[in-house]
C-alpha cells in the first residue's frame, strides 16, 4: 500500500473552528466566478454561528465556503479566506454537512453552488432546505435565512431533501443545465428529482 507524505508545499485548507469538520462534503463547483478556471465548494456541517449571536446559544447551525480555483495553484488557507461563506442560521440545522455544484442552473454561463440543511426544521421537522447561490456573486457572508438566491424545502417531515445533489447536464436542449436532487426519507423508499434550470426572470 502506498503512503502519501504531506510537505510543507502541500496545499492545505483549515477549518476557523475547533470541531466544525470543515471537508465532511465537498463539490466541484465548476466556474463560479467566470474566471475559466473551476472552484470548489467545502462544507463544514457543525460550524458555530458565533458571530452576532450569542455564542453560549450557538451550535451546529453549519456553514459552506466557496474556494476560488487557481490556475498557478492554490497557497494554504483558512477558510475564513474563502470567497463565499454560506452560513447557516438554525441551530443544529448543519448546514454544509452535504454540498453540491448543480452546474449552471440559471443560464448565465457561470456556475452554482448549494448547501444543504438536511434536517432544517420548517413547518413540520427535518424538512430540509437546499440554499443556492448563484455564480457571480460578489464574495463575503451569506446567510441562508436572508441572503441566499435560492431556496428549496422539503415537502414534508423527515424529508431530508438535498442529501444528493448531482448535475444532470442539459436534458431538455434549451441550453440551460438541469439537475438532480435526493430527498431521501420520501415515504418507505425516497424520492429522486430532476429539476430543469430556467432563466432568471
């Protein structure tokens, strides 16, 4: 069995908080930005929403950080560095415990990045909640209760909808890729969608 040896020119990303399990999931994103070179997306499920909140009431709401690619190679970095900070707001919610990059959804030639609360608590409990950001953005904190592009909940209790993202391509030829989405606790046997992209209106 062969080893590999981490050096000091390894590239290395380091999570901003002590158990928030920064690479749990993690996605290629593809071109976020619309520089040519694709990105990635790192989830940290159990990161601690501390910052404007009170931190003794803070646990596990989640986060996701958008890393830009590097056509010389990346330098080692806290993710606190990142591009894009997708932070969760419900506590224990997890968001980022599953991430994906479902392509580019809206047709505007960049890609997209979602993170997914799995157990977010709407209506009835562990919903589910995919937040989306759209590629383009401009960088810093989003948060998913008010900043995100786009949100998709789950339909039902203990639906656990985004446990799977996967791009599909453009299945439908109108030049805009679709995407696949698992809700996994669908009645006895779960559920697969294939949601078709569209145009920003």
């Amino acid at each position: 069995m062969s080893e590999t040896a981490f050096t000091e020119e390894s590239t290395i990303f380091y999570g901003n908080q002590y158990k928030e399990y920064v690479g749990y999931d993690m996605a290629e994103l593809g071109d976020f930005n619309g520089d040519g070179v694709d990105d990635l997306l790192i989830g940290a499920g159990n990161h601690d929403l501390v910052d404007g909140a009170d931190p003794d009431n803070a646990s596990d709401e989640g986060a996701a950080y958008v890393v830009l690619g590097s056509g010389t190679g990346w330098d080692s970095m806290r993710l606190e560095d990142s591009h894009v900070k997708i932070m969760g707001t419900e506590f224990e919610g997890k968001l980022g415990r599953y991430v994906g990059g479902p392509g580019d959804i809206d047709g505007d030639g960049l890609d997209e990045a979602f993170a997914v609360s799995h157990v977010w608590d709407g209506v009835e409990e562990n919903m589910g909640l995919v937040v989306g950001v759209m590629g383009g953005h401009e960088g810093g904190i989003v948060y998913a209760d008010t900043d995100a592009d786009l949100l998709i909940v789950g339909e039902g209790k203990n639906d656990y909808i985004g446990r799977g993202i996967a791009p599909a391509g453009d299945v439908n030829a109108d030049g805009i890729d679709d995407f696949w989405m698992g809700s996994n606790g669908v009645g006895p046997y779960g559920i697969l969608y294939l949601v078709q992209g569209a145009a920003r209106p």
